[in-house]
C-alpha cells in the first residue's frame, strides 16, 4: 500500500479568546435537498450565545463545485441551471451573512476543490490548507478533509491526483459553464451507480488508512486528527494514545436524518445533533 504524500503542515494559532470552534463537513448542499439546506441555514442563524467562535468547515460543503462563475451566472441557462445557480448565490448570502460576526474557515473537499478565491470573498469564507494544524487550548489539533487518506480507493487517488493539477483545473474552468456543469452531472450520476451498488451503506466504501493518519499525527506533532469525506461518525484509535475523530454528514432525507456539529472547547470534542 502506497504512502500518502509527505503534506507541510501549516499551522493556525486561534486568538488567545476563543473559547470554542464548531467544525461540520459534507453537508453537501444542493438545490435538489432543500431540507438538508433549511436545517443548515437555522444552524447559521443560531443566536450569538449559541455560536462557537469560529465555524470551521472541513471540505464538501457543496455537493458540487464547477467554478466561482455559478454565483455570478447570467443566461441564458436551463430551467434547472437557473435553479442550481439562484441556489448557490442564496448559499453565500447565507454564509456571508454568518461570518459578518463569526469567521468562518472553508478547507476544500473532494466535491467543491475547485471553489476559488472569488467564491471565498462572497460567502466570507477564509481558506486552510489540507492538513493544517489547528494551535487552541494549549494542543495541537490536526485537521483535514480525509480524502487523501483514503489509500485502498485507487480510483479515485488517482482522479484526484489528476484533478488537483493546476494545469487540469486551469483547463477545465476554461470550458463554457454549460459544458462544465454537464460533465458535473455526469459524474454524479456515476458515482451514484457506485453507491447503488453498495446500497449506499458507507461502511463499504474506502476508509481513512489508519497507519497512514498516524504517520500524519506523528509528523504533525498532533495527537487528534479531525476529519470528514468517510460519512462514518466516531472516535477511532490509531495507535500510540493517537486517535481521528471523524464528523458526520448531512442528510435529512435520510433514515433516521443526520446533522451534526463537532465543538471543542475546554471540555473537549462532543457531538451536537442539529435534528432529532
């Protein structure tokens, strides 16, 4: 099995203040999903004494990304381009909104890595880089998406080594949006029949290598990875008191429905179920 690459660890020191981050990931919004949106768009409207210090977002947001373009996209489009589009702008109103009084921090995932500088300044959203260290009370807490962890998926290692290249993405936001939101549907529909196949059941699909997060831990100097991608919320242990923390998805059409926010703060890492 091959190694993860050997990734820089940034690290990010939280102000001497924060009491509290919330982190959530894969909530992955859409405009076919207006439950799983209006859950989202409550949880961001929470009064202020409810709120953590930082929202930190760790990857796929968005079910899908293809180019900062959609937020500004004039037609003439399809009735469900319109849609899609009219969606995404409601999104980062309701983002930018947010983050005019708590700072909201967006790691890309494997759904939305394209999402750009210009799509970060509307939702008022400021970029990490995967993994980053996150510096708060007093540790050292290793954050990611998680997809690069996930070694025995050789497939889409290798998609994603492609897709990553600046090059590929230089070339694909240079294709008309129509075109790219095409090849978007495309791949969804593929990736669906890959779940069917699985029942959807994501204890079946590739997982985090958990040799690999250790390596990470141990170079990192961190003892807790957190992480999203996997759908598979729990404490894992790694070996050597070292652990990964995974965050749920969202999904509340799904049975029973899922939303959930992890926080830290001085009690440590607990669970909030947005819906029950």
């Amino acid at each position: 099995m091959d190694q993860p690459h050997n990734p820089l660890f940034p690290e990010w020191h939280a102000p001497a203040h924060w009491q509290a981050v919330d982190f959530i990931s894969d909530v992955h919004l859409q405009a076919a999903d207006l439950a799983t949106f209006d859950v989202w768009r409550q949880f961001l409207q929470r009064p202020a004494a409810q709120r953590a210090d930082a929202l930190c977002i760790l990857g796929d947001l968005f079910e899908v990304w293809v180019g900062d373009d959609v937020l500004q996209a004039a037609g003439p489009h399809s009735l469900q381009a319109e849609e899609d589009h009219r969606f995404w702008r409601d999104c980062a109103a309701a983002l930018r909104t947010y983050s005019q009084h708590t700072p909201v921090f967006f790691m890309h995932g494997n759904r939305d890595f394209l999402l750009g500088a210009q799509a970060l300044s509307l939702c008022g959203m400021q970029a990490l880089v995967d993994p980053t260290v996150l510096v708060f009370l007093g540790q050292r807490w290793l954050l990611s998406h998680g997809d690069a962890l996930c070694l025995d998926d050789t497939d889409y290692m290798r998609f994603r080594a492609m897709v990553r290249q600046t090059a590929w993405q230089r070339d694909f936001l240079a294709r008309p949006l129509d075109e790219r939101e095409t090849t978007a549907r495309e791949l969804r529909q593929q990736s669906q029949a890959r779940k069917a196949h699985t029942a959807g059941d994501p204890t079946l699909w590739a997982d985090v290598d958990g040799p690999a997060a250790r390596t990470w831990l141990e170079r990192s100097g961190c003892t807790t990875l957190i992480h999203g991608h996997t759908h598979r919320p729990a404490h894992h242990d790694v070996g050597g008191g070292l652990q990964r923390v995974v965050l749920s998805d969202w999904d509340l059409n799904a049975q029973p429905p899922r939303a959930e926010v992890l926080r830290l703060d001085a009690k440590g890492l607990h669970r909030e179920p947005l819906f029950c």
